[in-house]
C-alpha cells in the first residue's frame, strides 16, 4: 500500500491508500484498538491489557488466524519503533516489560526479537522464529507509541483508489501576483502534483462540484463564483505580454512559481503568471459528485506523455473557495455569507490539540452530547467539518482518539453522504444505554486553510523542539526582526495560544523567567502586555501593548517561555453526585480549628466567640474525572509540597477547587476553597489501573479514565453559609480555577447548580457542567422563577 499525500503548502495530509494486488494491506479494523493487516502474510496487530491511552498497551499480533503476544526478552525501542509503525504511528516513546498491561493469552509468537529501527515491518527483524519461545505471558512486551498517526493510516477510513497515476497534493496558484498576498490564498488556477512534477487541470468540462471537492481539501467550507471574464481579460493580456517581452528565467517563491518582479514602466502593471506558454496541463475530464473527500475519488483522466494537443480550446481550472468564519475573522476579511442558518451551532469539537480537531459533540434538546462511532466514516466526518467552516475531514477516529466525553450519547450509526448541511440530517439510529460508552466517541481531524502563522514564531535554547524561549516575528515584509516577549502576566492561557500558533498541541507550563534557556543573539523584547483568553490561533489576536513595550523586569531573563505538549488533561466534575450529596450542617466551633487554620471558613468566623456557637455548611461531595489524555499532576514536585500540621498531609496545590455562592448578578454572597491536600485515584474505569495514591507520601495526580472523590464528610468540603441570607441563588463549583494545571478544556471546569435556601433547609437541582448547556437553556437556568427578584417561591 503506497501512502500518498494531499496538501497545499500546509502540515496536513489526506490519506490515500493505493491498493496493491500483490502486496496489499487491508483496512484496519474499526474497533476501538489500533488494528491493521500487513502484506502477504496477513498479519494483524492490536494493542490489548490495559491500556489507559488509545496509543500504548501489550503488543498482540494475529498469524494463521491465532492472536499472540511478544515476549520481553532482548526487546528494544528500536523493536517498539517497527511495532508502533506496524500499528500505524509514527515512531514509539517507551517499551515495558513484565507484562505491565496485563498477561495475554494463547501463542507467544515472537521470543528474543532484534531490530535496528528501520525495518518496515516486523518480519525483516531476527527472532527465534515463530512460534518459537521459552517465555511465559508474564514476559509479554508493550509499547507506548506517540500519539501521531502514519500519514496514510486511519483507524476506520482507508480509500482506495486503483488510478495508476495519483495527485499527491493540489494547490491554488494565484493568477496574478502583485505585491505581498494575504494567506490563506482563496482563489487561483488548480495544480495537482504528479510524479513529473506540478500540473494543471484543463477546465473543459469543469463543475461547482469539481471546485467543491478542491476546496474542501484544502480545508475550505465551500466554493463561490468565479468571475471568468476576468481570466479572460487576464489570457489576452498575457498573450499580449508574451509577444512584447522575452522569456526569462523563473524562480519559485512560496512554492509558487513566478516571473521576476516588474519595475516601473516595465511591461505590465501586473505579471501574469497564467500566460499560455506556462501551461502544463496533466488532468482533465474531472467529474466530481462533490462529497468526495479527494479529488482522486472523482471520475478522471491523466494525458499521456506523448499527447501533443492538450486541453484545446480550454484553459486552466480556476476555482474560488469561501473562508470559514473562524479563518474570515482571523485575517480580518469581511464575514462570508455560508449556508448555515444563523444562530448557535448544532455541533463542536471538544479536546482536540489542534484548530479543526476534537470530540464530536452534538446539540439535542438544549444539552451537549457525543456521538458513538459505531459505523463512523469520512462522510459523516466531512458533513461535521464543512458544518463548523473547516474543510472536509482528513480522518474519521475512533475509539475515543480524542478523550471521552461525559453525559449523554445522542446518536449512533450516522450515515451521511456528504451533501447534508447537519449531522442532523444524516439518517441515524436512536441511542440507548446499552448500545454505546463514552470509550467508543467518535472524533475527526479536519483540513484546514494554510494561514502561515507558524512562520511567525519559534522556540530557542530548548532541549527539544516542545520547549523554549518564546520568539516573534515583525516587521514589515524586508524589515523582518526576531524578538523575545515580556514575561510579565505570561502564564497557561497564553502559552496555550503560542503551542497551537507552532503546531505543538497544549502548553503544559507557560514560564516567566527563562533565564536556563540561552537566547542566542536575540534580546530586543518586542511585546509586552499579551493577555490570552485562550482560544486564539496566534499571539496576534491577543490583547497586547501596541509599539510601546512596557516590561516591569527588564532582561531576558524575565522573558517568555513555554512547554508544550501533544497531549492534556481534563478534568471534569461529576455534576450529579454534587446535587444528590448537598445538605446542611450546624458544626460546633470547637470541631473547626483546623478548618480555620486552612481559611475554610467565612471571614465572620474570625469574630466567633470561640469555641462556642456553631457554623452553618452547605456541605456536598464531589468526584473529579480526568477525561482527557494525559494524567493530571500538580504543578508543583513533592520537593515543595506544604505540610499542614493540624490536618496532617501536604498540599500540593494552594487552590485546586473553588466553591461559590453567587446571587443571579453574579455577586458572591458565600465562598470556600479546597486545597489539593490528596490528589489520587479513588477509583478507575474498567481496564484502567491507579497510578497515584497519596499514603506514604506517594506521588499525587489523577490517572486518565480515573477520578478522585472528595467525600462530604471531610474538611473543607463545604461553604459556610452563616450570614446567607433566604433566597434563591446559584451554587457554583469551579475546579483549577488559576489555569496552574493546563488542560486540554477549560470551559468545562465550571459546575453550577440552582440553589434554593429558606433559612432552614436548601434545595439543590439543575447541576450541570458550565458548557453541558445550549446559550437558550443555560438563559432559562439564571432565570427559573424567584432567581431574578431572588425571592423564595
């Protein structure tokens, strides 16, 4: 199988899978475990025990139809880095031994396996032999792979295509070149990249359905109008140019190949790069459907190398594309009209590390949910992204690729055909507890437009390519400089933005002082002032000082810099257990000193007449999920935990909780904070093993697919709602709330719950996670009846 590559000038590759009779690799299998059939000898692999993440567990291949293991005995990484590419990943970050997933079962196929690293697939590494061992399952090898895919490999698409010549890339060359254009390029001549190098497509016979395709490809929503008389216009004045001027050598600039620049009273006012005599056609006939997700998918034909008349009469493919709303704000050009009705959006992405990527999640009935893999496709993948502005889908994943989701399943076996305008109007099978878990959400990866907004940063002094100094690019275009960012109020949110601006996934630490990391020779501090919300796709969008920099420590030691990171965790909490635990407590003073100590209680307390009367507590328990694809730790080591003596245990976070009272304005009427004085793994998904537990001064942090449970009956589990006065107000849970942990999402940090208190006893109901809402239902939420006159009804 020939893995071939699409793109236009950007990190992204749609994967084409060139079937080979000889040779052929099947399609991998769709369940949730990385699963694939390599050559001749029909070999499948899988990762099977107890894996916490999608990319890591024991290694298991299937020979003459019997699934077996590996035994540990001299494996190496260069053993893994063949079996995680067998298992369609880039390269392996680690091996374990001892069976550390689980022992498996039936045949151990491989015994004293050898390999350099390079080999293709496992059967050019040594071994005893098959079938050949003196190990037992508790030998069994794993590895943990890198969570990047194999351009060419998907879990649950492969397109097969039996053209004997293939389009590697497409890209839109612009017609006209005339000063510094703004990317992305939107409109321009369709060039496909053949074996002998970039052609065009000759127009005869071209559809809105063929510029659909292209420009879903290059990650574009839709396609517009092109104003061909224009091109006309442009062909007759090149032909005009081309008599007048002689050629002269060309030279390639951003992979498009132009003319040297015209002076002043030169020739023309504007070079024309679609002059006849620059034609190469190599495509034709192309007759698209338009749900294609590859223009190699489309009825096609390619000319012949000794075809002497090509495309007569016609001339080269032109096609138009619409920028998504996301791109159109972004660059600053006038919002595009687009089919979508206005209003909020049916479906969105949660947890992916990159723009266009995440967890499908859908909108039914006012409420977010996710969408069961079961019969996923590129198709529905496509409907997804074209719906939220991005391109078609350049994979379809499985298997909860991209975190698992909490709450309702809304739909199952969607089967759309490309055209529809929702997911929604895809036909689909009503959900039912039994027929899905959250471990089977379905995700995509979108194409997306080339920006080139990587181009204007990079990283310095690391010691890999995910860490260092940050460095910005500006200036104008022969006036380009390389300056560093003031490290003042750098912190997670903005180091977020800078990770997904280098194409580095999530910020595990955004670092004010970088002083360990050399700067090379660049010291000019350019910005100052970048405060982020997070959701930005370059340090640009944020809010920053304009050409006046302002730093309050000057150096560069005292510059920006971050960690990033091709995964994050999120944290999640269990919204329902909050609602059914809450209830109030009257707790004599003399039981609350150490509560005091560790500033639980509200501010009238100091003033008590202790240790007599007594502190009224909302009181509730709450269960926090990591949901996402890395384990949560503290962000500090054991080395500078806090030891309270009162409690007796550390904390390893001053606040990892916030508790809040708030009026329907918005005003805290009562607060409580809880410190991470135990971050570990009460209990665990089925498969999932715990990792962290605080006893013995072991280490602390919530495993993936783990969840810590803070009970109700501890201290500090509390508000003190002494001086709350009758009414109706809102509960408010708010978990990492100074963003010191990063994650992957923290719009779901937040929990709220309706709140009703007469004085004597509470009601609380409708506790929900902040983003599980529509804006419609989250509206009806702060003004259910008695909330906007805070009275009791």
């Amino acid at each position: 199988m020939r893995a071939v590559n699409v793109c236009y000038c950007c990190p992204w590759r749609l994967l084409l899978l060139h079937f080979l009779c000889s040779s052929s690799m099947g399609s991998p299998s769709p369940s949730t475990d990385p699963e694939k059939k390599v050559g001749s000898q029909g070999l499948r692999f899988r990762l099977a025990g107890f894996p916490r993440k999608p990319y890591e567990g024991r290694v298991e291949i299937q020979r003459a139809g019997e699934w077996g293991t590996i035994c540990d005995d001299d494996f190496t990484l260069q053993a893994a880095h063949v079996l995680c590419r067998e298992l369609g990943f880039t390269e392996a970050t680690g091996w374990t031994h001892s069976a550390k997933y689980g022992p498996g079962t039936g045949r151990i196929w491989l015994d004293n396996l050898s390999c350099k690293g390079t080999e293709g697939s496992v059967t050019e590494c040594a071994s005893r032999g098959w079938g050949n061992s003196d190990c037992t399952h508790d030998e069994d090898a794993g590895v943990i792979c890198k969570d990047q895919r194999l351009p060419g490999f998907s879990d649950s698409n492969v397109i097969e295509v039996d053209h004997q010549l293939q389009v590697e890339e497409v890209r839109l060359r612009p017609a006209v070149e005339w000063g510094r254009r703004p990317l992305p390029v939107t409109e321009g001549l369709v060039e496909v990249r053949l074996p002998e190098g970039w052609s065009q497509v000759c127009d005869k016979g071209w559809s809105a359905h063929n510029s659909h395709v292209v420009c879903g490809m290059l990650g574009f929503p839709g396609e517009k109008r092109v104003n061909m008389a224009f091109y006309r216009k442009l062909r007759k004045r090149a032909a005009k140019a081309s008599a007048r001027h002689p050629k002269s050598p060309g030279r390639t600039i951003n992979k498009f190949k132009v003319k040297h620049k015209p002076q002043l009273g030169r020739g023309p006012s504007k070079r024309m790069l679609a002059q006849k005599k620059q034609h190469s056609f190599g495509l034709h006939s192309v007759a698209c459907v338009g749900t294609e997700a590859h223009l190699s998918l489309c009825s096609l034909e390619f000319y012949r190398a000794n075809d002497t008349t090509r495309c007569a009469g016609g001339s080269p493919a032109v096609v138009s594309c619409m920028l998504g709303p996301l791109y159109a704000t972004s660059t600053g050009q006038k919002k595009q009209q687009h089919s979508k009705p206005q209003g909020e959006a049916s479906v969105r992405l949660k947890g992916g590390a990159h723009p266009g990527e995440g967890r499908v999640e859908v909108l039914k009935a006012g409420t977010w949910g996710t969408v069961c893999d079961r019969k996923w496709d590129l198709q529905a993948a496509s409907v997804v992204c074209r719906e939220l502005g991005f391109g078609t889908a350049r994979e379809a994943l499985s298997g909860a690729r991209m975190g698992q989701g909490m709450g309702a399943i809304h739909l199952s076996e969607v089967r759309c055909s490309g055209q529809e305008p929702s997911l929604w109007k895809c036909p689909s099978k009503n959900i039912t507890a039994e027929d899905c878990s959250h471990s089977q959400d379905a995700a995509v990866r979108c194409n997306l437009p080339y920006t080139g907004v990587e181009t204007k940063i990079r990283l310095s002094g690391g010691r890999s390519r995910y860490e260092g100094r940050v460095e910005v690019q500006i200036g104008v275009p022969g006036h380009l400089r390389w300056g560093l960012i003031c490290g003042d109020d750098w912190g997670t949110l903005e180091a977020m933005v800078a990770c997904r601006q280098l194409g580095l996934g999530y910020a595990n630490h955004g670092l004010q002082e970088t002083w360990y990391w050399d700067s090379g020779n660049v010291t000019e501090v350019v910005m100052s002032g970048v405060r982020c919300t997070g959701s930005e796709l370059s340090l640009n969008q944020c809010a920053h000082h304009n050409t006046h920099v302002t730093c309050k420590r000057t150096g560069t030691r005292f510059t920006a810099g971050v960690i990033c990171s091709e995964t994050a965790s999120d944290l999640l909490l269990h919204s329902a257990l909050v609602q059914e635990t809450a209830y109030i407590e009257d707790r004599p003073l003399h039981m609350l000193y150490c509560a005091a100590e560790e500033n639980c209680l509200a501010s009238s307390a100091r003033s008590a007449n202790w240790p007599y009367g007594h502190r009224r507590l909302l009181r509730f328990s709450s269960q926090i999920h990591n949901l996402g694809r890395a384990d949560f730790r503290p962000k500090a080591g054991r080395h500078s935990w806090v030891w309270h003596e009162c409690h007796g245990h550390y904390h390893s976070m001053d606040i990892f909780t916030h508790y809040d009272i708030l009026t329907p304005n918005g005003t805290k009427v009562a607060e409580g904070h809880k410190a991470s004085f135990c971050l570990e793994d009460t209990e665990c998904q089925e498969d999932v093993s715990k990792r962290y537990e605080c006893a013995n001064f072991g280490e602390q942090g919530i495993t993936v697919g783990c969840w810590d449970l803070y009970r109700h009956d501890i201290d500090c589990q509390w508000i003190d709602i002494t001086d709350v006065k009758p009414g109706n107000y809102i509960l408010q849970v708010v978990i990492n709330p100074n963003f010191e942990v990063a994650e992957s999402d923290f719009t779901n940090n937040a929990m709220k719950c309706n709140c009703k208190y007469d004085g004597h006893r509470i009601w609380v109901h409708n506790c929900h996670i902040g983003d599980a809402f529509s804006e419609e239902a989250n509206r009806r939420f702060e003004r259910y009846p008695g909330q906007t006159s805070n009275q009791i009804v």
